[in-house]
C-alpha cells in the first residue's frame, strides 16, 4: 500500500512545474557542493605538500628571490626607450 502512495505521489508532483524547479534546484546544489568539495580537496592537498616539504618550499622561496633578474632593469625602461642602454 505505502509503495502505491509513493507511486501517486509522484505522479502527482511530476505533472506539477514544483517538482521540476524543486528537482532542478536540489540537482543544481548538489552539483555545486560536489565541486566545492573536490577545491577543497585539492587545496587541502595543497596545503598538506607544502606542511610536509616545508624546508624545500622555503628554499625554493629563497632561491627565487636570490636569483637575479635579467630582464627587470630593461622592463622599467621600456616606456623611455626600447634599447637596453638607455643615456
């Protein structure tokens, strides 16, 4: 009997245009919290590789910023004058 009530229940909300926005909406949500999920997963990830590579993230920091910049002087001089040398 109860299998039958759900059966007419349906039924009845099917023809109705509740259902599909209701259906719609509930499938829409849940596609959004699976991707929120899976960023929250991967900078999760993220996060964990950095806590467990912290001496070797820090060095590549270091090493970044040790590294000189080739290019860096003839960038700021561009809008004056395209050669490198500028007098």
């Amino acid at each position: 009997m109860k299998i039958l009530l759900r059966y007419f229940a349906w039924f009845l909300l099917s023809h109705s245009i509740y259902f599909w926005v209701i259906t719609g909406v509930v499938l829409s949500l849940n596609k959004i919290s699976t991707e929120l999920r899976e960023k929250l997963k991967n900078s999760q990830e993220k996060i964990n590789f950095l806590r467990e590579n912290k001496k070797r993230v820090e060095w590549a920091i270091i090493a970044g910023w040790k590294r000189p910049n080739i290019a860096g002087p003839w960038k700021m001089m561009r809008g004056v004058d395209d050669s490198p040398i500028s007098w």
